[in-house]
C-alpha cells in the first residue's frame, strides 16, 4: 500500500525481473519458496516467469493482444510452460482454465478476441494466462482500478477464491485500505521507495506505529 509514486509497481517489476532498461537491482535478495532469484539469467526467468510467477497489470486491454483469440493467448502459456503441442489438448485445457475464473459459455468465448470481452470480463482473461500453470506466486498490481465497483469486488473474491483452491501467495498492490482490510492478511506500507511499516493486518490498522501509515488511514 501506498500512494502514487511510492514505488510498490518497481517494487513487484524488481521480483519478476522486468525493470525498464535504466533500472538495476542494486542488491538484496528475492527468493521463491526458497530459491534465489536475484542473480539469474533472463532465459532462466524466462522458465520460472508463467510457470512459478505471474502478474496481472492494471488494465488488461494493455497486457491482452488484441490481434490475437483468448485461445491463442492462454494456450501460448500450455505451450511454452507445458510443452503442449496438440492443439485439442490446448483448446481444452484453454477451457478449463476460462471455466476456473468463471467465465460464461467458455466453449464459445474461447473463440473471442479481447475486445468482444467487457473490462471484468478482459480482467478475467489475464488472471486465467497468469494462473494457467498453477504459479506458486500471483502479482496483483491494482488489477482493478480500470473497473466499476460491483466489478471490483467480483475480480477480488475470484482471487480469494483462487488463492483458497490452489494455496498460490498472492501480492496485492493497491492503494485502497478498504480493499486491504477485506481480503489481505499482512500489508506493507511504502513511502518514498521504502518499505516504512509492515506487519499483520488487524494489528497496523489499530496500532499503526508510522505517521505516514496513520494518514493513510484518516
């Protein structure tokens, strides 16, 4: 949590290794489930980003290519990751995966392209590419600031859901408290490119012990 510019979305490029051309990790350590990730190749992070990481991005119409079917799209990750050829075992597993984020008529909407999809719906989509090979972590980054409110709220409970069903951690960027005392259960509160405060949920929100964090709360 924190506002604009407080470097949550550098923070989450810096784990998954995708910081723009001027940036570097300057040191530290990232480690997945035990395995350090500062230090490998981009071919090696190539392997772990789609299989073991994933992030969904604040608007999906940008992370989406519009010239290609959700087929194509979701199954490129089946074929990269899994090694999947055959291209009715892809349209199925395609299926499935659409049917897990619990998108209507997936038999038919497998055949669409982004733009036939509505904001919740395209949302939908990038969450089932990110999740098709069952990650190990999830990058949330505001993945619902470009959608209405009863949207929100659909896209948040599909990721508590998710997260249930397959025990993936999930890091939520955000910068609505609401959201964070409903669905999360440790929040780290950055200012200035630092993390200034972290801890359990329940006990930041009574007991914040940062100026900034007791702002943010008024």
């Amino acid at each position: 949590v924190g506002e604009s510019g407080s470097g949550k979305s550098i923070t989450c490029l810096s784990v998954m290794q995708l910081l723009p051309s001027n940036g570097r990790l300057g040191g530290g350590s990232v480690q997945l489930d035990g395995e350090e990730l500062v230090g490998k190749s981009q071919k090696e992070m190539e392997k772990i980003r789609g299989s073991q990481l994933g992030m969904i991005l604040q608007d999906p119409m940008t992370s989406l290519n519009p010239l290609f079917k959700v087929e194509d799209q979701v199954g490129e990750v089946f074929k990269y990751h899994a090694g999947i050829r055959s291209r009715p075992e892809s349209r199925r597993r395609v299926i499935d995966v659409l049917r897990h984020v619990r998108i209507p008529a997936a038999e038919q909407r497998v055949d669409a392209y982004p733009h036939q999809f509505s904001g919740g719906m395209r949302q939908r989509v990038s969450i089932a590419v990110n999740i098709a090979c069952a990650p190990k972590l999830l990058i949330a980054d505001e993945p619902t600031t470009a959608l209405d409110g009863t949207v929100q709220l659909q896209i948040l409970s599909l990721l508590r859901e998710i997260q249930k069903e397959t025990g993936m951690a999930i890091i939520l960027v955000t910068h609505d408290l609401h959201t964070v005392a409903r669905v999360c259960d440790d929040v780290a509160i950055m200012y200035a490119g630092r993390i200034v405060e972290q801890g359990p949920v329940k006990e930041i929100f009574k007991n914040p012990a940062h100026p900034y964090t007791e702002g943010l709360l008024q």
